[in-house]
C-alpha cells in the first residue's frame, strides 16, 4: 500500500497518514532560529491513521481520540487552516481515525496534517500542486514535508531537507514495540542539550559516515543496520527506565539491528525473517507492551 487516497468520489476523501520511523538519528548543531540540525534516514510503515475529509459549510475535526484536541490544538486543524487561507477552497469535516500511538515518535500529528493538505488538494477544483503543498507543509513541522511523500528519504536540515532513498537488500520487518509512555519533542530536544552541553557534537560518528554513501540514493540495508544509532536514546532510556526495559528485551529477540524512533518512547528492532520478528512481537506483547509489526512503505509513483 503506498500514501494515497483510498477512496475519492469528488465528494469525499480518505488519506492513510503513515508512521514514520527514523533509522538512526543524529543531532548535529542548536541553531539561531531555535531547532536542531539533524540527520536521520526516515522511513514510512505499515501502521497508518486514515484521514477522511468531507466538504461542508464550516471547518469542522473529529478524533477516534477523545483524549487529542479538536480545535485549533491539532497540528491536522492548522494544516487545513492553513490550506484554506493560502490556496482556497471549501471548507472539510474531517476525521481522524488514529492507530499511531501519540508523542511516540512516529511522526503521528506530522503525517496526520500532511494527510489533510494532500486530501484537501485532492478535492479542490483548482489544485495546489506538490510544490505549494510543501511549503505549506514547512510552515506547520518538521515532519511534515516528509509526511506529504514518505517512502525513504535522507532527511536534514530541521528534517525538512530530503533526498528521496531506494534500498539495496531484502525486505525487512520492523518491530515497533510502544512503552506506554509518551515524549514531549521539545523536551526531549531541551533535555539532550542539558545533558551533552555542546561536547558530543565532534564525536566521530559511524553512522554520519554512512550517510555520506547514501547520497547517491541508494542504501545498503546490511550497512545501515550495522551503524544504527540514535542521539536521543542514552537520554531517553535514563529518564524513562519502561524505555530502557523495552529495549533490553527487543535486544534479546536477536534482532539485526534496533534503536529508538526520533525522540522516543518506540523503540524497534529489525528483522530479515518474518518467523523471527512473529517471535519477538509474541515476547514483547507477553511483556505487556503495545506491539506493531510493519513493513516499509514505498513512496508513491511521482
Ligand atoms: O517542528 P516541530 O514543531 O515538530 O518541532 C517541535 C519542537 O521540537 C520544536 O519547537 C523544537 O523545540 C524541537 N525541534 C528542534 N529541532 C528540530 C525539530 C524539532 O529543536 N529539527
């Protein structure tokens, strides 16, 4: 299944908003404006909420999760808000059917408001197209252009800057295992810098050095999982032990590799053999924890 409308009548749209999950992260330097340059290779899977939009007379948002706002507080809201205000058209009621555990690091709210902008473009008579949607979409997050094509890319910058990735390698399997336990960004971001203050920055980097292979547009998996790492993990895993326990299991499934999704609290691990992350989904969920197995999901055709 790739990022598309499932159903669109002229009438109505649903857009599936796909998890992302960050294989590796680094945060490189605090900038001026306030946010971090990082560099990270994203990753849309299998585990999407589906976005249904329908047009109507006034702005109008529902949510599976009463516990998530429905007003101007949801990132999907100011997505559309934006749209309208920016490029036209009619009004939406829209939808949210969440699967993606929230302030997981998934990029839920991201892929959720990238949705409502493809959805609503999708539906308007005189349509923006992919490159007035993606400045809208730098102006709501970070995650949100990636929301808007997902597949895998090289991401940088804020996480705004992409280069679109093929993957050289079998498929793989990734285990999203969820500690009940959800991340403020902004915390985790402010946390990481009170606890490196600068001094982890010139640390050479395996990792960083893949990255530089992987900008001719093609990764290799073996090599990617060999240098997995993410910055925020040490920080997350010492303030949020349930994390830490997560992971230790994770590890001892014998995954090919594992790590954190952007500031936490999933964790994953991979798996070349869909017998052994089966195996691994059963311990994990045995040990109480909200499991997800997915598969990449490819960008769709330009
Ligand atoms: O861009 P977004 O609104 O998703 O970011 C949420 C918060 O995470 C920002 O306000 C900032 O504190 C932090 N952030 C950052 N550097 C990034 C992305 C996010 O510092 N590249």
């Amino acid at each position: 299944m790739s990022i598309q409308a499932l159903r669109s009548n002229g009438n109505t749209c649903t857009e599936i908003a796909f998890a992302k999950v960050n294989l590796g992260l680094k945060v490189l330097s605090h900038r001026q404006d306030g946010y971090h340059d990082l560099a990270s290779v994203f990753q849309t899977v299998s585990l999407g909420d589906r976005v249904l939009l329908e047009p109507t007379a006034q702005l109008a948002l529902s949510c599976s999760d009463a516990a998530l706002p429905a007003g101007p507080g949801n990132l999907a809201w100011r997505a559309a808000e934006l749209y309208l205000r920016e490029v036209g058209g009619r009004p939406c009621r829209i939808h949210l059917e969440k699967a993606i555990p929230v302030a997981a690091g998934l990029g839920g709210g991201s892929a959720d408001a990238a949705a409502v902008l493809r959805g609503l473009d999708r539906l308007a008579s005189r349509p923006a197209g992919r490159r007035s949607l993606l400045e809208l979409a730098v102006r709501l997050g970070s995650d949100v252009p990636f929301g808007l094509s997902g597949g895998a890319a090289l991401a940088e910058g804020r996480g705004e800057r992409l280069l679109p990735l093929a993957w050289d390698g079998g498929p793989f399997w990734c285990l999203l295992v969820f500690p009940p336990e959800p991340v403020s960004t902004a915390w985790a971001f402010a946390e990481l810098d009170r606890t490196r203050r600068g001094d982890a920055l010139s640390k050479p980097s395996a990792y960083l050095t893949f990255l530089d292979s992987v900008r001719g547009g093609r990764v290799d998996a073996d090599g990617l999982w060999r240098v997995l790492e993410n910055d925020f993990q040490p920080v997350i895993e010492r303030a949020k032990p349930i994390v830490a326990r997560a992971s230790q299991l994770l590890a001892a499934t014998g995954p090919l590799a594992r790590s954190m999704s952007g500031s936490g609290s999933t964790v994953y691990g991979i798996y070349d053999d869909r017998t052994a992350a089966d195996r691994a989904a059963h311990r994990l969920r045995t040990a109480g924890f909200p499991v997800f197995l997915c598969t990449p999901v490819p960008a769709p055709p330009a």
